[in-house]
C-alpha cells in the first residue's frame, strides 16, 4: 500500500512538474520545443519559394495579407492557390486603415472569400489615429465579420495594441470573443498583458524588427526558402493540435461548438423581455447564462432582471417582428447600465440604420425599461413562430 501511495505521489509530481515545463515554455521560446506548431504570415513584398519550403515540417500554416485598407494584396490569390494545393493550413488578414471599418471588413471578405476552414484575422499595428484603425472602430470591423461569416476574426496586436484593449475593455463582449495573434519580439514574455485574454493562440516572434539581414545569428527562427523579413509565429500548441484545432473553433461562435474560453455553447435556449410596450425574443447558447435566466425568472436571482447585449441588423426568425436581433454570445442580464446604450424596442427598429455610430457605439444596448418575463419553447420550423409587437 506505501508503494501504491508512493506511486501515485511521484505521478501526480510528475503532472504538476510537466504542468509547469508547459506554462514556462509558453512563453519562454517556445519555437525551441520541436513539436510546436510554426506558422508564416506573408504579404506580397515577401519571397516565398515553396519547394525550399516544403522541408521544414514544422511549418503547417500560412496567413497571407489579403487587404490593406482599400488594397488589395497583388499575391494573395495566386498563393492561396500554391499553399492549399501543398497541403498548408491557409488563412487571411486585413491590415486596419482609419475609415469606415464596416466597409473595410466588407472588401476584406469580398477579397479574401475565407472558407469555413480558413482563419480570419484583423491586424491593428498601433494606437496612431492617423496610422491606424481605431480600437472602436476594430471592434465595429470584428462585429461586421462576426455578422456576415458567423464567426469571429483573430485579432493581431503588439504589446501596446493588447494592453490598451484590456486597459479600456477588459473582458469586453467583443474583444474577449477574439484570439489573441500577438507580436512581441524578443525571446521571452515576462510581463504578458492580462486582462482580455488570458495567453496567445499566435505569438509573432521574428520578423525584419528583430532578424537583421547583415547579422543572421541575431534571427530566432528561418524558415527555408524564406527571407531574414518573413513574419513568424509561433502556435500555443503541437503541430498535430494545430492541425485539428483549424480555423480554431474558438473563434467560431454562433455555428455550435467552443467559445474563445473552451465552453461549450451547444446549449441552445428561448427567451422574451418587454420593455413595457413591446416583445423581444432572443437566444441563449452559453448554459451558464441560460441557467442565470432561468435563476431570475424563478426569483432565485434578484438584483438582475435587465437585458442587455450585441444588436446584430438581421431579422432572425424566432424573433420575426424586427428587423435585428440580438448576438447570442453576448447577451448578459444588469441591474444598472450607462444611458449611452439605452433604447426602446421600436427605436432601435426605426433607427437600425444609425446603430454602432453616435446611436449604440459598437452595437452595444441596454434598455433600462428591458424586463426578463418568459422562456419559450425552441420554435419549430422556419418561421413558423414570431412574437408579435404589442402596440399601446
């Protein structure tokens, strides 16, 4: 029995120990470990020869620049083609401008035509409002990809970017959906900027910033048939990981399966508050929230009986009487809320063009007059229930 006891102690020292071997490598070189995953995000001023590529078994992915503002990428196309024909994991970015960022993520997805297995990303390289998409702005882009795919985009942010969105939005409804594709070069992070996201999905390690043409010993990875000004990146992650997690589920919201965080979001629930004139239904798909709604309709759960959430200007047909409806990862329940996100249901209805500039920045509502009543059955077949509007 003492052996028994004394085997089980040495395992159990062993998990911890290699516990902790992961959480230091993660952010201590970790393109050093062989198995992690490398991945090249090219855009069309860096050389690429494939062949010389292919012998590098550790890079399994590519996300190639797609637009820049209103540009497009001249070798986006043509090596989306190469790269899937080798069999590379692919994806694609659009590099933020100032300027509408709605009709930015708009030409991005008319350029880009991400498939339902292509990684979606947005790179913001600064805070310069005159170099750089604003962070508002970013979060209209990410809204904008999120209505039209049904999935959200990866975010790209040095350590500035990053520390700024958790500074001013912490575990925001937006932000905290995205993965974190984060550009840091040097060999080690020892102050990684917590706050919105916990760790990295990609970290961008080496470019032309760190990986001097006259001085190839200083650079921390090269990639065959790749220049000293390649970006690389490193996968919080195997290769075989990799390979499975694309395009990474967790930035995959609204098609079932995991948030950013791991949770399931399987779960799939019905319910309807009124703002003392009207019906609105929405849906629930995270279980922890749908158990929070049914806390607070049973009288469990007091001190929070307001609606508030993401408005996404599509008519969705368990909610037929408007125009919009609300994202189901982002809906949460308030007992105060800011004036700036509050309305009526037939104002939002009667101003949806207005919606996520001065009117509701950034999709975001919060009708103080909003009162949970009911949880209705899931609706069957398409369109077949509504709930209609109650006029006064």
């Amino acid at each position: 029995m003492k052996i028994l006891f004394r085997l089980l102690g040495l395992t159990a020292l062993l998990i911890a120990a290699e516990a902790s071997f992961a959480q230091v490598n993660e952010f201590r070189e970790p393109w050093k470990e062989p198995t992690r995953a490398i991945v090249l995000d090219p855009y069309q001023a860096n050389a690429v020869d494939w062949d010389r590529l292919s012998t590098d078994s550790r890079v399994v992915a590519i996300i190639h620049q797609a637009t820049k503002g209103s540009h497009r990428d001249t070798e986006y196309a043509r090596r989306k083609g190469e790269a899937k024909r080798r069999g590379y994991k692919w994806g694609s970015y659009h590099l933020g401008l100032p300027g509408d960022p709605v009709a930015q993520a708009d030409f991005y997805l008319s350029t880009a035509k991400p498939e339902e297995d292509e990684v979606m990303a947005l790179d913001i390289e600064g805070l310069n409002p005159r170099k750089d998409m604003s962070l508002g702005d970013a979060r209209r882009f990410i809204l904008r990809v999120k209505e039209k795919t049904g999935r959200y985009p990866l975010l790209y942010a040095n350590d500035d970017v990053a520390r700024e969105v958790s500074r001013s939005y912490g575990r925001d409804e937006v932000f905290s959906k995205t993965l974190l594709w984060y550009a840091r070069f040097r060999k080690n992070i020892p102050d990684f900027p917590k706050g919105t996201w916990d760790t990295y999905k990609l970290w961008q390690f080496s470019s032309e910033i760190n990986c001097d043409e006259d001085n190839q010993s200083a650079c921390l990875y090269r990639a065959p048939g790749t220049a000293h000004d390649m970006d690389v990146d490193v996968y919080n992650g195997s290769i075989d990981k990799l390979r499975r997690d694309w395009p990474f589920s967790g930035a995959a919201l609204g098609g079932g399966g995991d948030t950013a965080s791991g949770v399931s979001t399987r779960a799939e629930a019905y319910f309807v508050f009124n703002d003392g004139k009207d019906d609105f239904v929405f849906k629930l798909t995270d279980q922890a929230r749908i158990q929070e709604a049914r806390d607070i309709l049973s009288g469990k759960e007091k001190s929070k009986k307001h609606v508030m959430g993401l408005i996404v200007p599509r008519r969705e047909d368990y909610n037929r009487a408007w125009h919009y409806h609300l994202d189901p990862t982002s809906v949460s329940f308030f007992q105060n809320a800011v004036e700036v996100c509050d309305s009526t249901v037939r104002f939002v209805e009667d101003h949806l063009a207005e919606v996520g500039g001065s009117f509701l920045p950034g999709n975001r509502w919060c009708p103080w007059s909003s009162k949970l009543v009911r949880e209705i059955p899931r609706p069957q077949g398409t369109g077949r229930r509504s709930v209609r509007r109650r006029h006064p």
